[in-house]
C-alpha cells in the first residue's frame, strides 16, 4: 500500500542495484517472478517511514518499567487521548516500541504551503516538528499563527525564500506557523527555533524534543540489535572505530554497567562533539572521546608516553564495533537518492581499510562486529567473504539475538555462511498503513513481529579472532 512514489536513484545507481538485486545466484534459488516482486517492494518500503519509532532507554539511570510509564502518559499528552500503546520488546529489554499512525489519506491541505528540504521533511514523517533552518520557501503573506500544509522537496530544486514552487513536492501534513515569512526569511540570518509546529501529520508519531532526554534515546531497531550482539562485559576495553553521534558507544557503556572502558573516535570534531554531550548527558563515565581517523588508529611502535588515545598499539581490545561509513541507502525514509555511482562505490575500499586496523588492534579470542546501514552486496556480504579470504585468523560466529533475515546470495558465501549474519530487509513486510482501529485489532505478538521486520536496511556480521597471526 504505497502513499508515496518509490524512492529514485541517478540512473547509473539504479542500473547498479538491478544488477545487484538481479543476481543469478539469488535467481537461481528464488526465480526470477519473486526476486523482481522483493526488489520492487524494497523501492516501496524505502520511501517510507518505518511502522515504529524505537526507543532505547537508559537503564543506566532508570527501569525500562518506570520509563515506559512516563512515555506513555507523555504520549496520551501528545496525541490527546489517543490510545497508542508504549510496548516492551521480548529479546531486546532496553527497548520500547511505539507504533506509527498512518498514512493518514483523510487529511485536508491549506492554501498556505511551506516547503521543506528533503532532510527536515524525513525527520517531520519520523515526528518532528518543522525547525527554521530546514524552511525553504513559504507562501507570500504568511503569518505566526497561520494553518499551513508542509510539503518535501525531495529534489533539492526549490530556491530558498521563493513564494512558491511547482515542482516536485510531497505533502507531509499540516501545521501552525510559529512565525511569520519575513522573520523566518529575515536578513539577520536564520533563526534556530521551531518554524511550524505539526498538528496534523501524514504520519503521526510522537516528538522527542526535550522528553526525557536523560533516560531515552531514540534509535533504529537494528542499531541496538548492534550493541548486544557485542555484548561487551564489565571491566573490558572496548572500541567504536565510527562512533559518531554516539548511539551505540552510549549503549556499549550501558551494558558494560559503565565500568570498563569505551574508546569512541571519528575524525569530524564536531561529531565527537557530540558524542561527549551524548555520554554527559545519558551520565555515562566510561567513554573517552576522540577526534581520529581509524585508518590510521593503528601505531607500529611502542609509545612512551602515557598517552591513552589513539593511534593503539595491536592486540589492544578486548572487543570492537566497526559500524562503517556506508552509502546509507537502508535509512528509511527516503524519497530521492543523491550519491553519484563514483560516491556508492567509494565505501568498500574504506571499509576494508577500517577493517583492517580493526583486526589488527583485537586481542585473540577478542570479538569483532562489523555494520552497515546500507542494502548493497559490495558494502556487506561481499565483506565478508573478502574478510574470511583475507584474515584465516576470523572466524564468523551466530549472532544472539537473531532478530533480521538471514544474509543475502551473490557474493559467493554457503548457505551455512549466509545463517550467521543478519540482515534486515524492509521487503520481507508487505507495507501496510496503520490506524487506530488496526492497533486496537492488533494482537501484541503481531505487532513486534512488525517491528522486527519494518525497520531500516541493515547489515550485521560477528566474528571472533582465533589467534594473533
């Protein structure tokens, strides 16, 4: 039940995935009816947003109980007595689930529009509110307090403060316009507040601005399956080579009860930044946050210094989450993909040089996790086989918990190989709207077997180190 068109890609990317999802070993096992019939529906599910918004809580600081009760009346405040249920996950206890409303088809659009960029208009359809600095473009007499309709442009082609714009835009509901067009457009520069506050999204999911921001972090699915595939013990060294915004680090520390210790690098500063506010704020004192190029973590002579960052001598963790750069093409939802074929293929040779470092610097017996939130063959499998080719010292190992499917066919690994690594793909859901009549219907094992499966692309693959060759 598509509301929104499949999500578009430059031509010589979409001739790519075709070749991809069109392989002949996936052929071969499946025919050629049900490999085009699970690639369409990927292009379908990959514009829209996934089914639940997914919170993890801070069991640093609070129960899963006490925090589940909290949201739940913040969430009644929100959606004004509406009933939606806050659920506990039965394999992931740190989690809760709050299932998404809509498509809503029913809603009625204003005379006054304003248009988003794609990016603020992803984060509105995931329940934010609309902040000035993602205003394109507004209607001409826009006032503070006006019914507006918000639409996407989802092709970057709206100019900034037109007074209206034809091309392609996708409606995400209606709002009230905190300000006014000329404040919002003021030569004084952007301001940072909220510009529409959403009354009437398409899809109606709470917002998180300044709830309980010391006990949830909101997080997809698959990203907390990460962590406790880890499953990092007190009293370990543990390392998250590509930690930024720090999600996952926060969730490493947490299950380690923080004690221990987690390096976290990644070489934007201002991301670091913000993994440092993440663990201040969650109350977390294990981290230690740097601004480092993993490539380049690994140092070939013994320091003697008591420096404690990077670059590490090898063998120097206990454990090692390697969530690489990827091209992203599993974050849900989007509309119109941008990268360039040149910037898709560009990861795989970066992914191997982290991977790399990363081998280097596990003890044995020592556990590495390797991710992506990307759907591509050479980002994922691919990897794989080139790791175990690569390094006889790595052997794969099952993942617990087995939550997504199974890996994918066409990169040469055994059906064996495939079961040990998990990978979420939104195709194995039929998209489905949900309203509250639905949700009420629904029976709660349904509903986390929905969630499992409707979230964003993903990729996991555990190994272990055997020895220190």
């Amino acid at each position: 039940m598509s509301f929104f068109p499949k999500i578009s890609f430059q031509r010589e990317v979409e001739e790519y995935l075709t070749q991809v999802f069109r392989n002949n070993e996936l052929i071969t096992a499946l025919g050629t009816q049900e490999v085009e019939s699970k690639y369409q529906s990927l292009l379908s599910h990959l514009s829209h947003p996934p089914a639940f918004t997914i919170v993890r809580v801070n069991t640093h600081l609070a129960s899963v109980k006490h925090v589940k009760k909290l949201l739940f009346e913040e969430i009644q405040k929100q959606f004004k007595g509406l009933c939606v249920p806050v659920l506990e996950h039965p394999k992931l206890q740190d989690i809760l689930l709050i299932p998404v409303i809509g498509p809503r088809r029913d809603l009625k659009k204003h005379v006054s529009e304003v248009i988003v960029g794609a990016h603020c208009g992803y984060a509105v359809l995931r329940g934010a509110h609309v902040y000035v600095p993602g205003i394109i473009s507004t209607s001409r007499f826009m006032k503070a307090g006006d019914l507006v309709s918000v639409y996407s442009d989802i092709e970057g082609k709206c100019k900034r403060g037109a007074k209206e714009f034809d091309g392609v835009k996708v409606f995400l509901g209606n709002g009230i316009s905190e300000l006014s067009r000329s404040e919002i457009f003021s030569s004084r520069g952007p301001l940072n507040g909220m510009g529409i506050r959403m009354i009437e999204p398409v899809y109606l999911s709470p917002s998180f601005d300044n709830v309980l921001p010391s006990h949830l972090f909101l997080q997809n699915l698959p990203s907390v399956v990460v962590s406790h595939i880890l499953n990092p013990q007190p009293g370990e060294r543990i390392l998250d080579m590509c930690a930024a915004p720090g999600g996952k680090t926060t969730h490493l520390a947490t299950l380690m009860h923080d004690q221990g210790e987690v390096i976290a690098m990644d070489k934007i500063a201002n991301k670091v930044k913000k993994i440092k506010q993440n663990a201040e704020l969650l109350q977390l004192n294990c981290i230690k946050a740097f601004c480092y190029d993993g490539t380049k973590a690994l140092s070939v002579e013994k320091r003697e210094d008591e420096q404690e960052g990077p670059p590490f001598l090898p063998e120097s963790f206990d454990r090692i989450l390697l969530d690489a750069p990827c091209s992203g093409m599993g974050q849900r939802p989007n509309m119109a993909y941008s990268l360039t074929l040149k910037e898709v293929t560009s990861y795989q040779p970066l992914q191997r040089k982290l991977f790399t470092v990363a081998v280097k610097l596990l003890k044995p017996r020592g556990v590495l996790v390797y991710s992506t939130c990307t759907i591509t063959l050479s980002e994922n499998e691919e990897q794989v086989a080139w790791a175990l080719k690569t390094f006889p010292c790595l052997q794969l190992q099952p993942q617990e918990p087995h939550i997504g499917g199974e890996g994918m066919r066409g990169a040469g690994l055994s059906l064996d190989q495939l079961k040990l690594l998990q990978r979420f793909d939104p195709s194995a859901v039929t998209l489905q709207g949900m309203d509250s009549n639905s949700l009420q219907d629904s029976r709660e094992d349904d509903l986390i077997s929905l969630a499992n499966k409707d979230c964003i692309g993903f990729f996991i693959a555990k190994f272990i180190k055997s020895n220190s060759k």
